[in-house]
C-alpha cells in the first residue's frame, strides 16, 4: 500500500471532524443563548439573532471540512 493514500485518508478524516467540533460549538452556542434568554427576556430577539448568526458562521466550516474530505477522497485516490 501506497503512503500517499494513507496521508490522504488521515487528511479526510481530519477534515471530517471539523463537523464533530463544529457540532459541539454550536450547541454551545445554543446553550449560552438559552441561558441569557433566561436570565434576560426582553432582549430575546436580539440574542436569537446573534446566537443564529454565529451558528451559521460556524457552520460553514464544517461545509469547508466536508468539502475538502470529498475532494481528497475523489478527486485524488490514485496519487
């Protein structure tokens, strides 16, 4: 067996956990906004936006990390 194609899995599989890590900061995020919710009704719309507008921030990365896993997966199995 070739050594690039196991650099190449250990790179797709890297880039696949930025997923599981993105996952766990997101719910973080909900969490922490649930808990200020909590404590503060009346600003309710503004958390929420900002809690929607990070997670969607974060989650472009795990779009980033599926991508590039796709792209060593495919695009280079026969280095």
């Amino acid at each position: 067996m070739d050594i690039n194609k196991g650099l190449i899995a250990i790179g797709a599989g890297l880039a696949v956990m930025t997923g599981m890590m993105t996952g766990l900061g997101e719910g973080t995020c909900a969490a922490h906004a649930c808990d200020a919710i909590g404590k503060n009704p009346e600003v309710e719309s503004k958390i929420r936006s900002t809690m929607i507008l990070g997670i969607a921030l974060s989650e472009t990365c795990a779009i980033y990390g599926l991508l590039v896993a796709i792209l060593l997966m495919f695009v280079y199995p026969n280095l």
